[in-house]
C-alpha cells in the first residue's frame, strides 16, 4: 500500500513538473495531457485524502505508521490542488486558482506537520483546509 501512494505521488510529481511558469500559456506545457476531469480528481484524490487529513486533524495519529499515513495522504491531497491548474481544468485564472494553491498550500503544511508528529500544527492546517474547500465550494459548487 505504501509503494503504491509513493508511486502515485512520483507520477503526479513528474507530472506537475513540466506545467508553465506563471504567466506562460497553458500550451506551453509540452506532453501534458490531462486524462482526468475535475469531478475525478475530486472523488479519487480530494475527497479521501482531504477526508484523512480532517479526521487526523481532529483525532491526531497514534503511531509512528498512522502519521505517515497522514503525511502521505496530505502530499497526495497538495498534487491533487496542482492539477486542478492545469489546462481546461482551470475553471477561470481568479479565484479557482486562488482557491486550488490554497488546498496546496494547507495540504503541504499538514504533509509538514505530520512529518513532524505535530497535532496543534495538524489540526492547524486541517482547519485551513476546510476554509478553503468550504469557499471554493460555496463559488463552484452553488447551484
């Protein structure tokens, strides 16, 4: 099980290193093609990943195997952010990206927090977490 999240997390990796520089055109990101929609994203990534990462926060890891769990989990969750950036995924280039580096930005800090065996810091970047998605979802998801 461990193998297959860190493959998943070197695949994903890889393939958010070749996305454009800030201000570059989408298109300028030679052999990137996007396989998965953003509902995709969300229901195979977002949802599990994020949804450890809050109970986490909320209960923090018992054991030395449950925080790398966590820690997994939340490196998993920050490249899912990442490829909701890219190409026609990108829903517009204000807040959708705003929101999608803040699922980033959290994740990290709880992938930081874990790796470090910090419940406050846990907690901490848990509760920034859902601000976010709570937000991108009261914009994108409204009906």
């Amino acid at each position: 099980m461990r193998w297959a999240v860190a493959a998943a997390v070197a695949g994903l990796v890889v393939g958010v290193a070749v996305l454009p520089v800030r201000g570059e055109s989408q298109t300028a990101a030679a052999g990137v093609k996007t396989v998965a929609s953003v509902g995709e994203i969300m229901q195979i990534m977002t949802i599990p990943f994020s949804n450890a990462v809050f109970e986490a926060g909320g209960d923090a890891p018992k054991d030395d195997k449950a925080w790398e769990a966590v820690r997994s989990q939340a490196v998993g969750l920050a490249e899912a952010g990442n490829l909701l950036m890219i190409g026609s995924r990108a829903k517009d280039h204000a807040a959708w990206m705003k929101f999608s580096r803040a699922q980033v930005d959290a994740a990290e800090a709880a992938a930081k927090a874990a790796a470090a065996k910090n419940a406050d810091q846990l907690s901490a970047a848990s509760d920034a977490l859902y601000e976010t998605c709570a937000g991108c979802h009261k914009i994108y998801m409204a009906n």
